[in-house]
C-alpha cells in the first residue's frame, strides 16, 4: 500500500461496516437457531432427560449427508489462512460461499463444540475477494482488503478490538516500524472501529440477548505465594496448549483417511449427546456459557473442573477428526480455563494472576502469536495483567521452542525494542567532497588488489634447482670467452706495424 488515498480509506469503512452487519446477522441466526432447538423444542416435549442424544444423533445424519454431497464445509481457519498466504485471495468459486454458509449452520444447530469463527473467515473472505474482483481492485489492495476483513470479523466474533491488528502487527516484523505499515495499521484500527459500529447496530435488533465471553471477577491481588507459582503455570499451560495441538494434529490425520464420513459423524453424534447428558458445558463452543461456568467453578471441586476442562478438548478433537468442522479457539478458551481454574482453587494465592497466565500461555502456544494472545484476552481479564499476560505466551512458546523434546518450529524470535523509521539527513558540501575522495581511493585500491590477484592467477614455471645453476654456468664460461676474443683482437690491432708483419699480411 504505497498511496494512503483517500478512496481506500472509505472502502476500508464501507467494508468494516459490512463485515459487522454479516457477523450480526449470522451470530443471530444462529442463535435464535440454538434458542429454539435447545430451549422452546425440549421445553415443550417436557424436559426428556435423552434429548441432547437424539438431537445430536440427528445432527450426525445431517452432517455426514452434507459432508458425502458437498464435501468437507465449513472450511477450518488454518485451511483459509494457508490459502491467504499463498494466494493472496478466498476463492468463491463453485458454490464455496454458500456450502461454508449451510454447513457451519449445520454444526453449529445440533450442538458442536467448534465456533463460529471458521466458517465466518471463510465467507467474509470470499465475499470480499469477489467484490475486489469485479470491482478490479489491484491485488496489493485486494490482499490489504481481505486481511482487513478477517481481522475485524474476528476482532468483532470474539469482542476484542485490537485482535485482528495484533495478529497484522505480530506477523509482520514489529520490530521494524515503516511509514507504509504505520498507515496500514490505521486503517486496519479504522475498519475494525467501523465493524463494531455495524455490528451492534444490527445485533440489537435480535431479542434475548446476554453477556457472551465474559467470566466472573476473580481476585488478581499479588501475593508472594502467586508470584512464585506464575512460571509453574506458565509451564503447565505451555503443555497444555501443545497436547492440544498434538490431538489437533491427530484429529487431521484420521479426517484425512477418512472415505465414507456418515458413520463417524453419526458416532461423534453419539458421543457428543452422551456428554451433553452429563454436563451442558460439553455442548456448543462455550462463549455464551464461560460467565455461568466460572461463577459455578467455586463450587466444584479440582477433578471435576479437571474432567470438565480435558473433556472439552476431547469433544471438540473427536468433532473436527468426524467432520463436524468449525472454530477450535472458543473449545480452546474455555478448556483452558476450566483446566486453571482447577489448578486456582487447588492453589488458592493470586487466582486471578495464575488463571491469567495459565490460559495465555496455552493459547498464544496454540495460536503461536503471544502478542495477538494478549490482545484477545485485552477484555476478558483485568487490563493491569496485560504485560503478565504477554509476558506468558512468550515465555511458553519459547519454553517449548527451547526444549528438543517437543520439537517445536521456531517462531519467537529474540526480543528487541522496535526500530523507528529515520529521516536520511541531506550530506554538506564538505561531506560530499570527503566522500568523493573516500570512492576514489577505494576504487584505486579495488584496482590494485585486482591487479594482484591477476598475477597472482597467472601459471608460475616451476624449474628444478640444478638445471638453473646449469644454465648459468654455461652462460657464464660463454661471457668469459667472448671477453678472452675481444682482448686478443684488441692488442693486435694496437701494436705497431713493422715489416715483418707487413711480409706476413702478404
């Protein structure tokens, strides 16, 4: 993005305020969907004890009928990134936008523990690259516009501002600050601020609304006891976050293999309403249960919090290995608390802080991003933990890089402060002249080097020692010779002539 114009920054708004309307309309749908399949219908066939059972079985049915037709929909959002990051663009193509729309309804209707997040990504994505299409917008804007996009679908999905922004800045080299990425940030802050604004606009016209992605207050008090056990929880939430993405990675594998998907979905069906029988927080990805969760957890005890916590995480890895796909992040927040919140009431010092730092640590080594980690959870915990938060993911990804065992891609780099963009002074006369000099003699000594080596590269004849002295012991007995001759000639052709010598000339 070389030109800040002033029409991209209206279409950055026209689009932030869109992204918000499509979020609001299908959080709504979905959830007037959730109210009447999980609250009016059971209300009225008297409360049967069996009923998650039997409408997840149904959802298994639909899910793997949906799957064997259309293929494998909604898209997860490490396939639309991958995508993105290849091609710059979301294909629409084929009918992507409306079988991502139909089978996220789908798995989210009958109870998954996935998101919404996925499907979402998938849709906006696609959506804005067919407009940047047909209006022939240039591929740099194109790809600004579709990063735009994402990043405010999921700043608004999760009610985090700076999410989408966090996640931009992190991954383009923040250390090193440009002009160019300094105006890119302000309008990635700029649609996300209009994405909000068409985001409550059109929620509020939905009924029964309630707090979603919230937890209860907890006391974030430092205490010498909790500051001792930060990094022993950083630790454990490092290891939880990556036995998240080892069963993530399995869930993948089996997927693929995966020939005839109707009777693994109607199995994770199964599944999936046993669990929902014991407990509702099995059920449904967890934004709309995490406050009721958290204020309950006072009451319950380490192993049940502990069940509650890795059943989580199982439920949702036999849902994405079965085909029922979506958003892992919700599952993932709300296992990870569950798991802290064990670990806070079993070590009672600085709950708020351990329970922070636990789940922070987990997360940013999921999402391999502590930065745009601590921008998610920016209003889910208390703002003074910001730093500890941060501080968190950085250290548990870079515990796990740092440990051969886990055999962890090197994502963290070293810390360093970030460089800002500095003007180049306009050079004096004087160092003009200094510099002309410096090339000249630079440039005579590049000469003379080059000159050096040239001979140096020339073939050299190597003589034996003995045939040299020969050479010039004949050389030398020639010269004596020859100065023997000259002498000779020389003083008969002085002496005086006499007659005799005359008699002999004739």
């Amino acid at each position: 993005m070389n030109k800040f114009k002033l029409a991209f920054f209206g279409y950055s708004g026209l689009l932030g305020l869109g992204v918000g309307i499509i979020v609001a309309l299908f959080m709504g749908l979905a959830e007037l969907g959730h109210q009447l399949l999980w609250q009016v219908l059971p209300r009225a066939l008297g409360d049967p004890r069996f009923y998650p059972l039997i409408v997840c079985t149904i959802g298994g049915v639909a899910i793997g009928f949906f799957v064997k037709n259309f293929g494998r929909y909604p898209r997860t959002l490490q396939e639309s990134f991958t995508e993105y990051q290849e091609t710059q663009r979301i294909d629409y193509h084929d009918g992507k936008l409306i079988r991502n729309l139909l089978g996220s309804l789908i798995v989210l209707l009958f109870g998954a523990s996935l998101g919404p997040e996925a499907a979402l990504v998938a849709i906006l994505g696609g959506l804005v690259t067919y407009i940047a299409d047909r209006r022939k917008i240039a591929e740099e804007q194109r790809a600004d516009l579709i990063e735009f996009g994402i990043g405010t679908s999921l700043g608004v999905i999760f009610m985090t501002p700076l999410f989408g922004v966090g996640r931009s800045v992190e991954r383009d080299d923040w250390q090193v600050v440009t002009e160019s990425k300094l105006k890119k940030y302000v309008l990635y802050i700029f649609t996300t601020f209009t994405g909000f604004i068409g985001y409550l606009l059109t929620y509020s016209v939905f009924p029964n609304q309630e707090q979603v992605f919230a937890i209860r207050r907890m006391e974030s008090s430092f205490t010498w006891q909790g500051l001792l056990l930060v990094i022993p929880m950083i630790l454990l939430g490092a290891l939880f976050g990556k036995l998240f993405l080892v069963l993530q990675d399995r869930g993948e594998k089996l997927n693929q293999r995966i020939r005839n998907p109707l009777p693994l979905a109607i199995f994770a069906g199964i599944i999936l309403g046993v669990l929902g029988i014991i407990s509702p927080y099995f059920l449904f990805s967890g934004e709309h249960n995490l406050l009721s969760f958290t204020r309950q957890a006072e009451t319950m005890n380490f192993f049940i919090l502990l069940l509650i916590g890795f059943g989580k995480l199982a439920i949702t890895m036999i849902c994405l290995a079965c085909n029922w796909r979506g958003g892992t992040i919700f599952p993932m927040i709300f296992s990870s608390i569950a798991v802290a919140l064990a670990f806070a009431n079993l070590l009672p010092y600085s709950p708020g802080l351990l329970v922070a730092v636990f789940t922070a640590s987990a997360c940013a080594v999921i999402l391999k991003q502590p930065f745009a980690t601590a921008c998610l959870f920016l209003l889910l915990f208390p703002v003074e933990l910001f730093l500890w938060i941060w501080l968190a993911g950085y250290l548990g990804n870079l515990f796990l890089q740092r440990v051969p065992f886990f055999q962890e891609e090197q994502t963290i780099k070293s810390f360093k402060f970030p460089e800002l963009p500095k003007r180049p002074k306009k050079p004096t006369v004087k160092n003009e002249d200094s510099a002309a000099t410096r090339d000249v003699s630079e440039l005579r000594k590049a000469a003379d080097r080059k000159k050096a080596a040239e001979m140096e590269s020339q073939p050299q004849v190597a003589e034996p020692k003995r045939e040299i002295l020969a050479r010039k012991e004949v050389r030398k007995q020639r010269d004596q010779a020859s100065q023997v001759e000259t002498k000779t000639d020389q003083k008969t052709s002085d002496a005086p002539m006499t007659r005799m010598s005359r008699h002999r000339r004739k």
